[in-house]
C-alpha cells in the first residue's frame, strides 16, 4: 500500500469519527451494555466502491454492490476507553424488506479495529438493527438494538 493511500484511508477514517461522533451526539448511536460501549454507523457503500484496487476497503468483505449500505460498530471499555479488539459480532437488520443477518468482519485498518460488513438496505426505513456480540473477557453473548433511518 502507498503512503497516499495510508493517508488518504486515515482521513477517511477521521471522517468517519467525526460522522459517527456527529451521529452519537444526536442520540441514539451508542449504548453500554455490561461495561462496552458500542457504537455503530451506517454509510452507503458507494464511498468505498470508489476507492483504488489496491486499497484495503476495495476488497473488504467481498466487495460492495450497488445499493449496498456498510454497517460500521467499534466497541470500547467504557471505563478506560480502551478499544475493544477479538470480537465476535452478528448483526440481525429487520426493516420492511425483511430480516438480514449477517456476521460483522474485524477491520484492521492504521492499527484500529471496527467491525462491518455490507447490507442491501432498500427504502429510507426505519430499520432495527440487533447486535449479538462476544466479546474477550465477557463468559457471554451481549445484546444491543438500535433503530436506524436515511435521513
């Protein structure tokens, strides 16, 4: 990978910080559940379809299809803040359309982990969207539920 691609991934990244921050500070984007915050994003997929062969997102979980959206979660303590890394995550989307179920894949990208994967969500929703986690530490299965809609 070339150091412009590096860094234009990491101001992806930090767009996508600042969206989810955007988002969490709108309410409703984040939960505690046993001591993890979870926090989770959804973006269309055009945004990583556009991006090089070579670069990491190109290829990420198949690849995207068009109408695609890309379910984003990142897991942290929520008492040290530590990023949360060897999770299992499922993600169970029930919307108008029906029920998707999906496992969320680990994305190690500049060295911080998320979770995602992609989901063909049709319509503006609303979706509600259930995480079963598994996390390091933690003897079982943690559940979060969210409800989602394209603004």
């Amino acid at each position: 990978m070339t150091t412009a691609c590096v860094t234009k991934l990491g101001w992806l990244l930090a767009g996508l910080l600042l969206l989810v921050s955007a988002t969490v500070a709108a309410g409703g984007y984040r939960q505690v559940v046993d001591g993890v915050a979870i926090y989770f994003g959804v973006m269309p997929a055009e945004l990583v379809r556009g991006h090089p062969r070579e670069h990491p997102e190109s290829g990420m979980h198949g690849g995207p299809s068009a109408g695609e959206s890309h379910l984003l979660v990142a897991l942290f303590d929520d008492k040290t803040g530590t990023r949360i890394r060897g999770a299992a995550i499922t993600a169970t989307i029930i919307g108008a359309d029906g029920k998707i179920e999906k496992k969320l894949e680990p994305m190690v990208i500049e060295g911080t982990t998320t979770y995602g994967n992609y989901f063909y969500l049709t319509g503006s929703g609303p979706y509600r969207i259930a995480l079963r986690i598994r996390t390091p530490g933690i003897g079982h299965d943690i559940e979060a539920t969210f409800t989602w809609a394209r603004s």
